[in-house]
C-alpha cells in the first residue's frame, strides 16, 4: 500500500504558522483566520470567521469590529494592487497590539471566480511612521482614526475625536458622566453635537438597556406637559425611561419649570436627566427667565461643546469617522478622502458645525463612485460656500476728498471750541492768515454767511478794523 504523501502548500502554512495570517473574499468576508491572529488579537476564529471586515474604526475590545475594521482592506486590493496598513489593534483584554498588515491581492483561481486577498501582520511595527503606511492617505487617516479614538478610550474612557484643549476638556467630563449618574447639560451652538453626545454617554452607562428618550423644549405646551407627565408617571426604574434629554431647556415655559422642579425634588426614582441649550442658563437665570433652583438641577455636570472652527485639528478625522459610519453594511467601501479635499476642509469655517460637516460628507459619499471621495464629489453648495470663504474681500477705502475733509472739520471743530469762536486766536493756532481759515469755515459749513458774517469778511480784507 503506498505511502499517504503529507499535505502541503499555502493551505498548511497558513494553519500552522505562528504568524498571523488570514484570508477574505471578495465580500471582505474572513475565511481563514489562523492561530497567529488568534494569539494577537486575543479572539477565537470562530469568532471572527465569516465576518465582513469593512472600513470602519471600532475601539470596544469586547466587540469583534474592532478587529475587523482593522483588517479590512483598502479598495485598491481588489484592484490587483499590493500595500501594508498601520494598525493600532486593542485585542480582547483592551491591551494595544501595534502591528502593520501586509494586504496581497491573490486575485482568482481555475474555475473559482470568487476573489482571494491574503493578509499577514507583522505584530509589533512601528507603523505610523512606515514609508509605506505614508503612500494610502486613505489607510493612513483610517489608522490616525483608530489611534486617536484608542487613545481617548484609554485615557477618558470615552472614543470620541478630541484633539484639541477644549476638547480634552469636554473628553475627561465626559468619563465622568459615564462614570456617575448626575444630571448633564451640554452647551453650545446649534450642531455642535449636544444630543449626539447625549446619546453616547447614555449608551455607555449602567442605564443603556434602557430608554434615551430626546424632547424638544420648543413643543406646544399641551405636547410637554403630556411628554414629562409619561416620564415621571412610574416611580419603577422599571416603567421608566432610563434618560430624559430636554433640547433646547431654555424654552421650557416657567410653569413646567417649576412642575420639574418639584418632580426632581422629590425622592424616589425618576429618569436621569440631560439638558442642552445654545444659550448658557446662567444668563437666562440671571435676566429671570429661568427657575434658578432648577437651573442648579440640571447643571450638575456641564460641558462647554467648542464650535468645528475651533477643533480644526480634529477635522479631517471627524470627516472619517462620519464617513466610515456610512460604510457600515454596504458593499461599496469608500475609504476616505483625497488630500485636496482634506485641505478644504480644513480651509472652511463651518458656520453649521458637526451637522454641516455630516450632511456635506453622506452627499459626497452617495456620490462617489471611487475608492476616495475628490473634489468633485463634493456638493455644489459647499464648493461655491468655499470659494466665498477663501476669496478675500475686496478693499474698500474712503473717497481721499471726503476724507480730508471730514479730518479738517473735526480739527476745526475742536480749535473754534478751544477758542470760544475767536477766529483771531484760532488763526494763530493754527499758523494760517486769518482770512484763509474764514474761507475753509465756509466751505465746510461751519460758519454761515449772513450779515454779520459779511462785516467778518469785510474785516479780514482790510476794509473794516476790528
């Protein structure tokens, strides 16, 4: 009986070596994903084979996107083209995992038409400064992403971008709210991201199974009085929502102000309350606009949200993460963004903040038909916003005549005042002959011409002495 010849290849390879190594389809689903990746990542294949890695940068070490997001390839690896990736991996015990993925397209095989890519991680690199990692601007600022959210993660548990000092300090209050449950009222301007970051901090506490439940302040009073009386029917946590957030707290008229007041008193169970306003409530409780007690309330915790113009380092990550959250379950991968598109947004004031940056993002993502996002798929609106904002205004300078003269009849002004109308005496002030000033009154209608200024002129020619 002849021998059995051992199993050979890339197949056992790609099992048996420490390396971690995996293999997707052309769906970006993972079909092989060997004992090396179990080992860095700290996930068991079963736990991640058959799984779609898409473009999305995901740092909770307890779900699996954070390593799939990391593994997904950049399109131009299903064109044929081979490149590495930084990746800044949290494994399952949150600890970081360095590392740059090596992307080899294996295109098709005889008679299979599904399309293989071959990955290998080198663990360990130092991967943001790579040559290589520098040629995809695309991965680049999908691994920038990914290590500023881990970053914040692990400093204020709370993955958001925030860069910047005020956005740091918005990040470490936002670990505390995470942390506790006191009321929260955010400020600032209208789309800055106040319910947004509401939500957030919501889903990441205790009371996350249960309700968020968002109320404009700017409802007819029957519709408030109905929506806070459901709120605070039960005094069950079980019955209740888990969050009441009052949008827009300083249009709450004085009578349900009160109302809530009197309710947030009261011990036993109630919601836990977030507020946001565009105005800060010092100032309306100063000017009596709003229940001083219940002011206090509410701002037990307060964050201060900066407006986009002042986060401009933060930006262009912004853009991808708003990006990468539109890839999310679709096919079509867009992977970011070109680098002159990257200029003007940095270029651009943003005056509608968050939401403006949002809504210009998912139009140029609806309308790219590529792997980046250019210049061209950008709406029309914001273009023509850019061109106004970086065009400088045209000087505007005053007729040099009028000027002059404006100059001049204040000058006069103030020397006739000095010297209680005494031509004579303002003459020498002003080291001019004293008919020469009689005519300069004159024109700029400072001194009329009636009789008695006829007996002044007289005088100034030598007809008359004074």
């Amino acid at each position: 009986m002849p021998q059995r010849r051992p199993k050979r290849g890339l197949a056992v390879w790609m099992t048996s070596t420490s390396l971690p190594v995996f293999v997707l389809d052309e769906r970006r689903v993972v079909l092989v994903f060997n004992r090396g990746c179990e080992e860095w990542t700290g996930w068991e294949a079963a736990d991640v084979i058959g799984k779609t890695c898409e473009l999305i940068a995901e740092v909770d070490p307890q779900r699996v996107e954070t390593v799939t997001g990391l593994l997904a390839p950049p399109p131009e690896v299903y064109a044929g083209q081979s490149c590495a990736v930084a990746v800044p991996l949290l494994d399952r015990q949150g600890q970081l995992r360095d590392g740059v993925v090596h992307f080899f397209p294996l295109g098709t095989t005889p008679g299979d038409d599904r399309y293989r890519v071959l990955g290998v991680v080198t663990p360990g690199a130092s991967s943001l400064e790579s040559p290589t990692f520098e040629k995809d601007l695309s991965a680049a600022t999908h691994s920038r992403l990914a290590e500023a959210l881990r970053a914040n993660q692990q400093r204020y548990s709370a993955p958001f971008v925030g860069h910047g000092p005020a956005m740091q300090r918005v990040l470490a209050r936002v670990g505390l709210a995470q942390q506790s449950q006191v009321s929260v009222h955010l400020h600032g301007a209208t789309g800055t991201g106040k319910e947004f970051l509401s939500r957030q901090i919501h889903y990441r506490t205790a009371q996350r199974s249960r309700p968020f439940v968002p109320v404009d302040c700017r409802l007819t009073h029957a519709e408030l009085q109905r929506v806070l009386e459901r709120a605070f029917e039960f005094r069950d946590p079980e019955f209740q929502p888990g969050a009441l957030c009052l949008k827009h707290v300083e249009a709450l008229p004085r009578d349900l102000q009160v109302w809530l007041r009197d309710e947030l008193r009261q011990e036993g169970a109630h919601p836990r309350m977030y507020s946001t306003s565009t105005v800060g409530l010092d100032v309306e409780v100063r000017d009596d606009r709003f229940d001083a007690d219940l002011a206090v309330l509410l701002t037990t915790l307060t964050l201060d949200l900066p407006t986009l113009s002042d986060r401009r380092e933060d930006i262009v990550l912004l853009a991808q993460q708003m990006l990468e959250s539109f890839n999310r379950r679709q096919a079509r991968q867009v992977a970011g963004f070109a680098a002159d598109v990257q200029q003007a947004f940095k270029r651009y004031h943003w005056p509608g903040h968050l939401r403006e940056l949002e809504d210009v993002v998912h139009a140029a993502w609806r309308r790219s038909e590529n792997s980046q996002i250019s210049m061209q798929d950008l709406p029309w609106t914001f273009q023509a916003h850019l061109d106004a904002s970086v065009v400088p205004p045209v000087a505007q300078f005053p007729d040099l005549d009028e000027y002059l003269a404006s100059m001049e009849r204040g000058l006069l002004e103030d020397v006739m005042r000095a010297a209680d109308g005494n031509k004579t005496l303002a003459s020498t002030w002003l080291n001019i002959p004293r008919p020469k000033l009689y005519r300069r009154l004159v024109a700029l209608g400072l001194l009329s011409t009636d009789k008695d200024d006829s007996i002044e002129e007289a005088s100034d020619s030598g007809e008359l002495t004074e």
